[in-house]
C-alpha cells in the first residue's frame, strides 16, 4: 500500500473544548489535511519539541527516546495506518540491530515522537480520503492598516461568537455541513474542521 508523506503544519487550540487541541497534518505534494484532535498534554509536548525548547527535566516523551538511543533502536518513520470510528491508529517503525521492529502507539505520542527524532510521518490515501480535507486558497483581501495579531484577535472572536449560537451539528442539512466546513477551513479553524468532518462521515455510514 502507498505511503503518503505528511507534515505537522499547524498545532491550534480549541475554540469550542478549552482542554483540546487539534494538530493538522498535510500531504508533502497535495493541499489536503488531515486535522486530529488531541489532548492539552499531547500538545504541549508536541509543541515542546517543535520550539526547541529544553526542559528542566525531561518530559515523559523525551525519556522514550532518550531509552530508545540508549539500547540503540532507531525510529525511522511513524504511520498512521488505520482509523476505526473516528479514532486515528498509529505505530512507530524502528530499527534495532538491523531488524525492523513495529511498535503500536497512539497517534498523538507518535507525532510527539516523530518531532522528537525529526523523522517522517506517513499516512494512507484511505486515510486520507476518509478523514482528510482540502485547502483551498482563499480570495486575497485588503490589507489591514492595523497589525496581524489584532486582526487574527478579531478573527478568534467572530469565530467564538459564531459558535456560540450554532446549533448542534446534527441538525444542518448535509449541503450546510459541507457548506461550513469550507468556511471554518477558510478561517483555519481545523478542530471545528475535524467535527463537522466526522459528522459529515456518521452520516455517509448510517447511509450505507
């Protein structure tokens, strides 16, 4: 089965669950995305690794590989091969004494781990054409005369104010769904993505 190669490309935290954050993935030569949702921990040592930043100690993360360099045993990609009802699988491929050795893991401890050994991270197309979303480009606008952070607060409050009055998910037509999944990619809100993705997909099973 063809691997496809994917990225860390954003690292958001939730608008509408304040202990969650979503980590998106993207394909290395496409636009689609792959957003998952993952806990604050999980993030936070993704986040850690990413920044380069050292710890007084080392977090529960940097001693797996600190354990792993110690006996010798390389990781050499991480897979996200399967997703089971909305829930992204994963395993570590290493290398110990010439052998391959496959290792099961949660897909957030992965990525922590990928980051960590600056290794690549792979996926499948059914992955992919499950789960993913495409990004489009969106429409050049003018300029603000004020900064970006401000503009990206005004943009954080539009989209909390929005959601504040939604109705839950089940009760938009599929058309809707597919509607505002364009829009909240367009204001990079992949955690809404995610939900409204997996809403989309409940529906496709039951219709099966």
């Amino acid at each position: 089965m063809k691997k496809i190669e994917l990225d860390i490309v954003a690292l958001s935290h939730s608008v509408t669950q304040s202990h969650n954050y979503a980590v998106v993935l993207g394909e290395l030569k496409g636009s689609r995305r792959l957003p998952i949702v993952i806990g604050g921990f999980e993030a936070q040592a993704i986040a850690v690794a990413m920044e380069r930043m050292t710890p007084n100690r080392p977090l529960t993360h940097d001693l797996f590989k600190n354990a792993l360099e110690t006996f010798n045993v390389e990781l050499k990609e991480v897979i996200i091969n399967n997703l089971l009802d909305g829930i992204f699988y994963a395993r570590l491929i290493c290398l110990h004494d010439g052998k391959t050795v496959e290792i099961d893991s949660r897909t957030s401890d992965a990525l922590a781990m990928a980051v960590r050994f600056n290794c690549p991270i792979y996926t499948y197309e059914f992955i992919l054409d499950a789960a993913g979303v495409i990004l489009e480009e969106p429409e050049e606008e003018p300029k603000p005369s004020s900064s970006a952070p401000a503009s990206s607060s005004r943009r954080q409050s539009k989209k909390s104010a929005s959601k504040s009055v939604e109705p839950a998910l089940s009760q938009y037509s599929e058309e809707d769904l597919e509607k505002m999944l364009s829009e909240v990619l367009a204001d990079e809100d992949y955690e809404r993505a995610a939900e409204i993705r997996d809403e989309i997909n409940r529906r496709k099973k039951e219709g099966e």
